[in-house]
C-alpha cells in the first residue's frame, strides 16, 4: 500500500476536508428543499459535492425566478458564515509540503464564495501551491473533470495523485479520475465511506 509521500500532488476538496462547513450547509439547503422541493427529504444531500451552477441547472432551469432568490440566499449565507478549520488539516498540508509534495485544493465551491473564505482566513491560500474552483472544471462532480484538471495543470497523470474528499459525489469524481483515494470521516458514516474510497480518514495526525 503505498504512503501519501510516495505521491508528488495531493489533491483536497475545501468544505468538509479542510473547514468544517458541512453542518452549516446541510442546514441551508435543507431549508432551501423544505422551501422548493418538499416532496424531496433528501434535498441537501443529493446535492452535496456539486457547483452551484449544476443546482442551478439541475433543480432551477425551469425557475428561473427562484433560482435567483436561491443565489441571493446563499451569497448572504455566506457573506456571514464562519470557516472553522478541521482539527490537523493545514499542519498535514505543511508536513506533506516540507517534505516536496504539491498541494492543491479542488472545490466544487466558486470564486465570490471564496472571496468569504479569503477574508476569513487571510493566508489560507499560501498553504497551496494552487487552489482551483467551480469555475475551472468542465462537468461538476461526481464527473471527474476537476480532478483531471487540477491534474494535467502540474504536468501529472490523476493516477499520480492522493485525492482527500468526504462527500459522496466527490468520492465518485476522485475515483473515476484514476487517483487514490481518502475518504474523510465528517460527511458519510464510516462502513459508507470505506465503500467509496481506498482509505478512511479519522484524523489527520494519524496519516503517515
């Protein structure tokens, strides 16, 4: 098995992986489900990992109006939201980049949303050798144009590469994209996540 030195680019998703945001999302768009699609409990979960233009094209094309009063709810959302950091996450980003692995963040997230994160955590960018958003992938995820992508951006093959992701869609994007794939424990329950990936994260110290 190998250890995630023996690969040259590590590749994370942002909300879930990095800051812990998933709890505050799943509480917005619950609301928004409860508000639009009653008929759906599963709402915020069909849509985790996704762009907001694929919602918008998904859910919305035919309500447009409401589509709008969803992006105006959601940038208000995140204009006042907080982006705590997952316990370990940056100190293991600094531990692979000491050691000459790149590092990149691959988030279904767009640029006016982490515009929010920036102003939040202003040196969050200097942990990555690149941070790509919604707005460089082709397909959202589960495709794995991102992961191709961010790939083929520092010269690599997806196979190359360790991928962290936590959500269900995002797990499908990583694995189709050829790379290895970590599965972090905040989204999914455990005995779901080992299926969608080749190793499970608990916690970041425990990465060697």
């Amino acid at each position: 098995m190998p250890t995630i030195t023996d690969f040259p680019l590590v590749l994370f998703d942002l909300d879930g992986v990095l800051v812990d945001t998933e709890s505050g999302y799943s509480a917005f768009w619950s609301e928004i489900g409860r508000d639009y699609f009653p008929e759906n409990a599963t709402f915020a979960q069909s849509i985790k990992g996704h762009t907001l233009t694929n919602i918008l094209q998904t859910y919305f094309h035919d309500r447009q109006d409401l589509g709008t009063k969803v992006v105006e709810r959601l940038q208000a959302f995140e204009a006042g939201m907080a982006f705590p950091l997952i316990p370990g996450a940056l100190d293991f980003v600094a531990r692979l980049r000491a050691k000459g692995v790149k590092t990149a963040v691959v988030t279904s997230s767009n640029r006016e949303k982490m515009a929010c994160l920036y102003r939040a955590i202003p040196d969050f960018g200097t942990h990555f050798d690149h941070i790509f958003t919604a707005e460089d992938a082709g397909r959202s995820k589960p495709a794995p144009d991102c992961y191709l992508n961010a790939a083929a951006h520092f010269g690599l093959p997806a196979s190359q590469c360790a991928v962290f992701e936590d959500s269900a869609s995002g797990l499908q994007a990583a694995r189709s994209s050829g790379a290895r794939v970590y599965g972090v424990a905040t989204s999914l329950p455990v005995e779901e996540l080992r299926k969608l990936c080749d190793e499970v994260v608990l916690h970041y110290e425990d990465i060697h």
